[in-house]
C-alpha cells in the first residue's frame, strides 16, 4: 500500500520516535549490554612493554579505576553485578531514555523535512528524482548534524551517568548536569564531543542511507511501500551493524570525551578527539580502538532493527 501524499515531518516524527522508543523499551530488559559497552569504551590501560616506572606504580597500586577495568563484556556484567547489584546495569536509563526520544524527534523532523523539500525542488524544475546512495546519504547527514546540535547535552549527561565510578554517589540528570555546568568547562562541557557527534553524522548517514537504498533496490520496492517484518528488521541490523563498524573508534573517541578524564591522567581532560584516538593507539595500541564492539554491535543489531520493523507499521 502506497502513501496518496508525501510523509510529512510530524508523520516522521512520530513514526520515528515511537519505534525507537518502543525498540529500546523492548531491548533494555535483555539488553545488558548497555552499561557494559560505555563502561568498556572509557577504561584505559597501558601496554605492559612500554610503561615507564611512574606509570607501573600508578597501574599496581590498587585503585578504584584498576579494579574497574573489565576483560570483555561478560567481566564488566559480573563486575557490576558485585559491586552495584542489577541496578547497576540500569544505571542512566532515565537520561537514556530522554535521549533516544529526543534524538529520534529530531533525526526524523529534519531528515523528513530535508526529503521533503529536495522532492519539491526537484518537481520544480522538473528533476528526475531518481533513487541513489549518494542522494539518501546526504539526506540522512542533514537530519542528523541538526539533531546532533539539538541533542548533545543529553548525552553528555547520560555518559556521566554510566561512566560513574563506585565510589560516587548516584546523581539525578538535573544533578549531574549541574556538576558538568559547575566543572572546568562551565555550559560549554554540555556539548563535549559535539565535532566528532558531527562527524558521527555519517553513522545514521550509512545506516537510514543504506536501508532506504537496499529497501528500493534489493527488494525491488517503490517509494511508500510498506516491507514486511521480517525485511525490515534484517535490512535495518544489517545497515547499523555496517554503520558501527565503520564508526566505532569515533565512537570510542565521543564516549571518552564526555565522560571525566581518566585516573591516569591526574583530572587533565582531552583536548578533542583526535587527541583520544592518539593517547589509546599510543598507550594502549590500535585494537583498543575497537573496544566494546561486541556490545555495541549487539545492541544496535537489536535495536536498530526492531526500530525499523516498528516503524515500518
């Protein structure tokens, strides 16, 4: 069945917003996964062979941080499980809940709003509006640089939440972003990471690019027509697994960027990202960028294709 007029923004929103929230409401109960990748993502550790005696003292000494560290996913579940209990995997669900609603408004407001208006444009001067990779992922880099502007406060405050160590206490979103407004970086450290959540564009870009492209081309369907199920939540796992892969020590870098600096850098926080992605490969080599993949891939399979598939109804 085929729409009778072009989706309008609101319709998008909608459409968007309430799947992807209803994807995570369904994910988040199996999901544990959520807290380990971040908690993954952000810990840090020197390369045996090239520490110096400063840094052996500060790695042997038996810190909060160093009992943090985690050997893979399922370390991080057990060692959360001891010291927080199954709350612990909870931890940030409010400012991450907020956060996808928020995201997902505005992704879908603005990419719908920007389809809309390359499909007037090209009617009005009677373009041919043929369906391209290129044509979907600019679409898709509109809508989400807007929604990144919109919501990266958001989540800066929901990293603080997950990245907490044991020793602090519990805050609310209105609490922690208080501490972040009343840190070193005064309100500008709500939009910690915001270059390289600009960058990241190309993560919704390849993952809605690839599913609008693959939807057409692959199944052969035209523009409007509803995909089964099953289609959808394949085509959408599929095209966020492709987007993680090429993305994730972006990810790395934004994850690491707004959570607080690391014991081993005595408070000193990260310039930028590429100064992130330098300091992991130096001290802790190239396969560190990739941390947390497991999960991350995990989630975003799940995530992303129930979204799709919700959507799609």
């Amino acid at each position: 069945m085929a729409h009778q007029h072009p989706m309008s923004p609101w319709e998008g929103v909608v459409s968007g917003t309430t799947a992807a929230i209803l994807a995570n409401m369904i994910v988040y109960p199996v999901d544990i996964t959520f807290s380990v990748k971040t908690r993954l993502q952000v810990q840090v550790r020197q390369r045996p062979q090239e520490t110096t005696d400063r840094e052996k003292q500060l790695t042997t000494e038996p810190t909060l941080e160093d009992h943090a560290h985690h050997d893979g996913a399922i370390g991080a579940i057990c060692q959360i499980l001891r010291d927080e209990g199954v709350l612990g995997l909870y931890s940030g669900l409010g400012s991450s809940i907020l956060g996808t609603a928020s995201m997902n408004f505005a992704y879908f407001y603005w990419s719908t709003a920007a389809r809309n208006f390359q499909v007037s444009i090209f009617k009005r001067y009677g373009l041919s509006n043929t369906n391209s990779i290129s044509k979907e992922l600019l679409l898709g880099a509109v809508g989400g640089a807007l929604a990144q502007l919109c919501t990266n406060p958001i989540a800066v405050i929901s990293t603080r939440q997950q990245t907490r160590k044991r020793n602090e206490q519990k805050r609310s979103i209105w609490e922690t972003m208080l501490d972040i407004i009343h840190g070193e970086d005064g309100w500008p450290g709500l939009w910690r990471g915001l270059k390289v959540n600009l960058i990241l564009v190309i993560n919704p870009m390849i993952t809605y690019g690839f599913y609008q492209w693959l939807r057409e081309r692959l199944l052969g369907l035209k523009k409007g027509t509803i995909l089964g199920s099953f289609d959808a939540f394949m085509l959408g796992a599929l095209s966020k697994v492709l987007a993680t892969i090429a993305t994730h020590p972006l990810i790395v870098a934004k994850t690491m960027l707004q959570s607080k600096p690391p014991e081993c850098r005595n408070g000193k926080a990260f310039a930028g990202f590429t100064e992130v992605l330098l300091y992991i490969a130096k001290n802790e080599g190239l396969f560190r960028l990739y941390k947390g993949l497991l999960p991350q891939i995990v989630k975003g399979f799940l995530v992303q294709g129930l979204m799709m598939m919700l959507k799609e109804r």
